[in-house]
C-alpha cells in the first residue's frame, strides 16, 4: 500500500497494478486507457468546475475513485455517456495552492489504471 501511495504521490499517468502475492507494476508504453481531459495540467481553478475523464471503447471497470492530495473525495460508477465520465469539483473546500488531482479506476478483471494531474487552486483572488 506505500508503493501506491508513493505513485499517487508522484502523479505517475499510465501505469497498470496487478494485484497478486505481490505488487507487480507493469508500466505501459501505449496510450493510457485512462485521460484526464479537463482540466488540464498547472491550470488555475476558483470555484465549482467540471472534471471530464475519458476512455476508449472498450475499456471495463466497475468504478472511479478521485483523490485530492492523496485524499479519497469521491468514489464514481461508469456513465451510461460513452467514453467518458464528467462531474463536478467544489475547489472551495480546498486550500489554495498547488494540488494533485488523481484518477483511480477499477478494471474489471482488478487492475489499476492511474491518471493524474497538478492544477492550482486560486479561490482567495485578492
């Protein structure tokens, strides 16, 4: 579980744990099944905003956890929206300053897929 937390840590995109006895980690070369569309990388967010995750056809899983600073926020199912998922996130419940937003998917067969990204947060705009 400290390897995970490690990898959350360091926002690592594209990487597949399988769990076995042991924690094997598979990094993959193609393109992640898992993309953070909006928002995008060290952008700036104030207030209530849209969080869109997509992936390809084809790619199962059973649920979506989103993590702030390594923190669980919420827990999503798939969305009957084909390839992707959107929600909103309340930036007000978080202190400014950088953060890292993370992805955690469950695939149906158990693997992890991860997707993260860094984004600032700006609420207190003086």
């Amino acid at each position: 579980m400290a390897l995970l937390d490690l990898l959350l840590s360091f926002g690592l995109m594209g990487l597949t744990l399988s769990r076995r006895d042991t924690l094997a980690i598979e990094h993959k070369l193609d393109t992640p099944r898992l993309e953070v569309k909006q928002p995008f990388p060290d952008q700036k967010l104030f207030g209530q905003i849209p969080i869109t995750l997509a992936y390809p056809e084809g790619f199962g899983f059973t649920r979506v956890r989103f993590l702030v600073d390594g923190q669980l926020t919420s827990e999503l199912s798939p969305s009957p929206n084909p390839h992707q998922i959107t929600f909103d996130f309340n930036t007000q419940k978080y202190k400014d300053g950088e953060h890292m937003l993370t992805f955690e998917t469950t695939e149906t067969g158990g693997s992890i897929e991860i997707a993260a990204i860094a984004v600032e947060i700006i609420n207190d705009q003086k």
